[in-house]
C-alpha cells in the first residue's frame, strides 16, 4: 500500500480549506516563543569560510555558556561525528573542570578541512559530568571541488541490514549513519555503519507520538516531527550513549508536515493544507516561531545550510505542485521555481550541500535529480519508478549523503559509486549484440576534467556511442556517456571458455586530487569460437547516445551506422522503437525520412539520420470543443412581452397616447434581441493542459533489415 506522508491538501476556493487556514491563524499567531522543553544552550554560529578538498584552515570560536556549569568535555563534531570535517585544532580558553557562571563563554580554536564539496555543518559542544550539554556554539564551511558520480539503468543499490520494516522517512549524517522513521513501531533508530558492510542499530526516539520525519543537525542532534498521540517536533540531543528529549514546538493536531534544520540550528517545518512554512529560530531560552512563507499546501521542507527548498502548491489555481526555493534577504524570504509541473506525484523532498534537488515522484516518477549547474537546474532520472515498484519507492522517504548516495523506501540506496556490468557467454572474436552504458557526472562545485579514459582489449569503446574522453571537462552539474562493447579476443589456450574480469577506468581530478583513478568493473565469458569460421553475410548498425529537449527541431538526429560483413551488399531498412521502459507515456517518436533503406555497394560502412521528435509542455486556449454558449438574457424577451402587453391589452381609446409609449418598448427589445443572438456573447471555456513528451532516459532499439536477415544494437536517449 502506498502511503503520503503529507496531509490531504484541499482546494484553494473550499469553504471548508479558507475555515481550517483561518483556525489555524487563530490557534497559532505569526511569531510565538515557545519555551517548552529544556531548551537552554542558546546556540550561535560560526562560519570558517570556503576551502578547496585538500586545504583548510582554523578560526577561534567563541563558546557562550548561558546556563553556567562544569565542563566535563570539549567536543568538536561534524553532525555528531568526531575527526571528521571539524576538528579540535587544539588552544583556546574553554578548558575542563572549570565551574562557569550563567552567561559566561569562552573560546576553542577549530579547524575545518571539507571532504566533500558543498556545505558542511558541525558544532563545539560542551558537557557536563552526567553528559548533558551546557553549550553548543554551531560551526558552518563549505568545501570547493569537483565531484564524480556514476549512474547507469541497472544503477547499483545496496539495502542497510536493519530490521525489516518500511521506513516512512530518512536521514543521514556525515559518517554515514542513516536515521529511519518506523511509524509502526513509533520510532526512529540510528544504523551505523562498520566494518564489512554491517551496520550497529540502536534505539533514538520512541514513545512519545508517531514520528513521520526528521533532521539531523551539526551537533548530531535528531530533530524528529510526530502526529497522533501527540503532534510535536522534538530535539534529541545526544548524551552518553543515548539522547536526552526536549520539545521545539507544537504543531496543530495532524497539521505537520516535513522539517529541516539549518547549519544554525534553526527549525524549519511545514503545516500540510494551512500552507505555511513556519521557522522556529534559536533564542535565549528556547525558540522564536515566525511564519517565513505561505502556500495552497506543503507537502516537505527541507534546507541546503541557508536556502530552504519547499515541495507544495502556489496559492493559484489550478492546485499545481512544484518546489520552490526561497532564499533569505533584508526583507525576509525571496521565492524562485526550482520545478513547476511535473511532479504532482512527489511525496518527499531531499536537497544536498551544493542545491541539487532530489524528488521521489513515488511510483509514477520514480526518483529524479534536479541538478544546479550555473543557476538553472536539468532534470535526471537516477532510477525510474517501474524498477523500483519492488523496493518500497512509494513509502515517501528520500535522502542524500555527502557522497552523492541516494537513499529511499526500506532503507535501500542508490550508490553514486561507479557501477559493474555483467556480460553473456560470447565466442571469441565476436560482439556481444548489447552494449552497455554508464553515466558519469560532477555533483561538485569545480569543474571536473579527465586525464584518461580506458578501455579494456575485450571491453572496447562502442563506437560512436559514448562521449567521455580524455580530454572532457565537465561543468557543474553536466554528465558525459561511456559505452561499454564485449568483444572477447583473449587466447584460451586450450580452454572451452575463459571468464574475464577486467576494468573501464577513468581519472579525474574528483575532490580536488588530479589523476584520481576510478573503475569500472566489467566480467564476461569467452568461449571457444566454431572451427574455422565462415562469416555469412550480413551487417552491423550502432549509433551515439542523444540528449534533447522537449520540443527540439535542431540538436535531435542520431547518426545510425549500417557496417557490412562476409561481402554483404543490398539494401537495409531502419526502424526505431523504446525497449525501455516498457510502455512510456507520452514517449518520442521516430523517423529515418528519405535516409532508409540505406543501399550496401561495397565494404564501406553507410550513415542514415534518426530524427527525434518531441513535443513541449503546452496549454492549448479555447476551442469550439470547450466554449460554453449563453443563453438569451431576461431582459431580451421581456422586452417583447411588455410590449405585447402594451400595444394589444390596453383598450383602444387608451392606445393612442400609449403608442409611442410601446414602440419604444419594442425597439428595446429588438435591440436586446440582437445583442443576445451577437454581441452580448461571451463563453466560458478551460484550457487543456499537454504535459508533452515525458523526460527521463530511454533506450532506443535500433533495427535494421534486409531480406530474412536483421541486426539490432541500442543506444541511450535522455528526454530533458
């Protein structure tokens, strides 16, 4: 059964929705603080600017005390982690076993070296003897550099052995722990990952509500939203081994919906169908609560450090959901569209340290990435929804770690690693009939350049169909192609079959070290060819991979390649058709025009050209399918009533001073005849949204024929 995590969302113009949003405007004022809970560490931030991966530098960090107390420990974290990006450089006044009064503060220098780019969030935390925390002063940096990430059809996942159970939402630190909502057993609990692949599992939050999301900020601490038994988002601060509960704020009974925390360690949630994004900002003493958005609904919310990214519906009709970024300025909150259209399937929200957006579309969508590059985002489908029907996509959890991992469902994830490919028994000297293809993108902040791109002798480069070179930089947010041919010609020295275990490899500057080497793993098996092999005559047809816009009429070609073999001469004809995914909706179209049949004299290979045809999101405007005539107006045949009544149902000797009095009258109603039948018109009508050809990747086959003899090969498509 597939599950929203978001509240119904009514229509705008319901008496019923305007009632609610007034209630809740009543019940909760626009500024509030809430004093709930033990709220006492008055948190500030420090940032320690931007430094290249690789680099860094250190700044002294003011630590206020607001409570007083005894230091037992000085910690310097990033989300909760030691010895990570944030590191205790060692100096400063704040020192152990001494007794501080309220209000005091004293100072530790810090040191931040990212190991990501993007930005990254931590914290000096001071605790007492029995591991409760005094102070938190929250620290802030951004790392700078190039970031590779793979991704293919049969991207590579991996599931965190936890205890079976679906996890409504997810969020992961940066170790790598992943926090999991079970709203069944009415809890949140930590997998951390060790040695081997296994993962430790303990207990945060229980008890206390049914939990159905969460956030993780630079200290560690676990923000978790819950509903029914008792509708609050509470801090669990770490301590010891366990957490230690205190309440942020209230929300209205079935009302909360999705929460993000900032490098600051403000709260940010939403508040389902009363449309506002509420900011619960740290104060002396707790929080200060302040409405810094509103819309028709809010479906999640979640932060990039500073920006807040809000999945919901504009106050406009019709209810259409997108995300929307709204940035902090002098005057408060400015609001730009990331996506508009589209994602009306979207069920939850997940935002990395450089902006790039990831959606779980549930199963209609799949997940997709919005990419940043240069202040526009593009579109990619990292796995599409029919592959994931299987692994829990519909049960509205979504994250993304540091390394540009995916996380959904029932604790399954996407790996940004470079994946592996797996080919069929092939006779020796031949081609497998499918090539294989993976894409290789920068999730960083630099650009990415390649030194090398390597092809095994049995694994060689499709041809045509990759452009991933040496010699390729790559933007920010940009991907380049890699197709992956088997063709084995290892000897077998007497054996009836060798199995191949060879490597694609890449090097680039990822993460800011020039010739990072990174692999991709590619097994097949080699099989003794037939004795002494006649080639029968036939061909061969390949063709690059393509990307197009909706609605493109130039940039949309794909030049297909007829190669002959064993002394084939004739003509061939070409056609295209989608083998993946199955059954699209709203997919591209295909045709060769005049270039098929294509005519073989000789040995030369021979090109045709593959137009691809897709159309734009459009709303068409009215027809004479959708007008709405209007009928004749009261006051047009009323008119002529009256002046019946007044010419004939007056007697005689009253009718001459009436006369003038009655065609009068019938003028008007002529006139208003008129206007009825022509001029006083108007319809109504409803525009007709075309959402156009679906984005996402295909893979086109590509079939040539000729005679009772045929050849097939494949290439990538990417609609934007």
């Amino acid at each position: 059964m597939r599950r929203k995590l978001s509240s119904v969302r009514l229509p705008l113009f319901s008496p019923f929705a305007a009632t609610i949003r007034a209630l809740g405007n009543a019940l909760r004022p626009a500024a509030t603080v809430f004093l709930l809970g033990l709220c006492v560490d008055a948190a500030a931030q420090t940032s320690l600017g931007a430094f290249n991966i690789g680099a860094g530098g250190t700044a002294t960090v003011t630590v206020s005390i607001p409570g007083g107390g005894t230091a037992a420990s000085i910690s310097v974290v990033t989300q909760g982690a030691p010895n990570l990006d944030f590191t205790n450089a060692g100096g400063g006044s704040c020192a152990t076993g001494v007794a501080y009064a309220a209000n005091a503060a004293c100072t530790v220098i810090v040191a931040f070296a990212p190991r990501f780019p993007g930005t990254r969030y931590g914290a000096v935390v001071l605790t007492d003897s029995g591991n409760n925390v005094i102070a938190t002063s929250y620290l802030v940096g951004t790392g700078q550099g190039p970031q590779t990430v793979f991704s293919s059809l049969i991207a590579a996942w991996e599931n965190i052995p936890v205890l079976p159970g679906t996890y409504t939402a997810i969020a992961v630190d940066a170790s790598g722990s992943a926090f999991l909502v079970d709203p069944t057993g009415f809890s949140v609990i930590k997998a951390t990952p060790a040695a081997g692949g296994v993962y430790t599992t303990s207990a945060v939050f229980g008890g206390s509500g049914k939990p159905t999301a969460l956030a993780v900020d630079g200290s560690g601490a676990v923000y978790v939203m819950t509903v029914e038994n008792g509708n609050f988002i509470f801090k669990m601060t770490p301590s010891g081994a366990g957490y230690k509960q205190t309440t942020v704020d209230a929300c209205l009974a079935g009302a909360c919906t999705g929460i993000a925390v900032d490098a600051g360690g403000n709260v940010y949630f939403g508040d389902g169908s009363f449309g506002r994004v509420w900011k619960d900002t740290v104060s002396s003493g707790g929080y200060s609560s302040s409405v810094i958005a509103t819309f028709a609904g809010v479906t999640d919310v979640k932060t990039d450090g500073g920006n807040v990214y809000v999945l919901g519906s504009l106050l406009a009709s019709p209810l259409t959901q997108g995300v929307y970024k709204l940035t902090p300025s002098s005057n408060g909150y400015t609001q730009t569209t990331v996506v508009s259209g589209g994602v009306d399937n979207a069920i939850a929200l997940a935002v990395d340290g450089d902006g790039s957006v990831y959606l779980n579309l549930d199963f209609a969508g799949g997940i997709v990435e919005e990419a940043l590059s240069n202040g526009a985002y593009t579109q990619t489908v990292l796995l599409p929804g029919d592959l994931a029907y299987c692994c829990g996509l519909g049960y509205g959890a979504i994250a993304v770690d540091q390394a540009g991992n995916v996380y959904w469902g029932n604790a399954e994830f996407i790996l940004a690693v470079p994946p592996s490919f797996l080919f069929d028994q092939t006779a020796q000297g031949q081609l497998y009939p499918y090539t294989s293809f993976v894409s290789v993108g920068n999730a960083g902040n630099q650009p990415l350049k390649f030194s090398e791109v390597g092809y095994p002798p049995d694994f060689p480069e499709a041809n045509n169909a990759g452009n991933c070179a040496s010699s390729t930089t790559l933007a920010v947010g940009q991907t380049c192609s890699m197709a992956i041919d088997f063709l084995p010609v290892a000897p077998l020295n007497g054996q009836s079959s060798l199995t191949l275990n060879e490597a694609v490899t890449i090097a680039t500057n990822t993460l800011g070290s020039a010739g990072t080497q990174q692999s991709i793993a590619v097994t097949g098996t080699e099989t003794q060819p037939s004795s002494n092999p006649i080639v029968p005559p036939g061909f061969t047809v390949s063709g690059p991979n393509v990307t197009v816009a909706p609605g493109a009429t130039t940039g949309n070609t794909s030049t297909i390649i007829v190669t002959p073999s064993g002394g084939f001469t004739g003509s061939v004809t070409l056609t295209a058709a989608i083998t993946f995914p199955p059954n699209p909706a709203n997919p591209p179209t295909f045709s060769f025009g005049s270039t098929s049949p294509v005519n073989i004299t000789g040995a030369v290979a021979t090109t045709a050209t593959l137009t691809i045809s897709t159309t734009a999101p459009s709303t068409s405007g009215c027809t004479s399918l959708n007008l709405k005539p209007r009928g004749v107006p009261w006051y047009a045949g009323g008119s002529a009533v009256l002046a019946c009544v007044l010419l004939f149902g007056i007697p005689a000797r009253r009718r001459r001073w009436l006369t003038f009095l009655g065609m009068m009258a019938l003028l008007v109603a002529l006139t208003g005849g008129l206007l009825a039948c022509g001029g006083g018109g108007g319809s109504g009508c409803t525009p007709v949204f075309n959402p156009g050809t679906t984005a996402g990747p295909y893979i086109v086959t590509v079939t040539g024929t000729s005679g009772a003899t045929t050849a097939t090969n494949t290439f990538g498509l990417t609609v934007q």
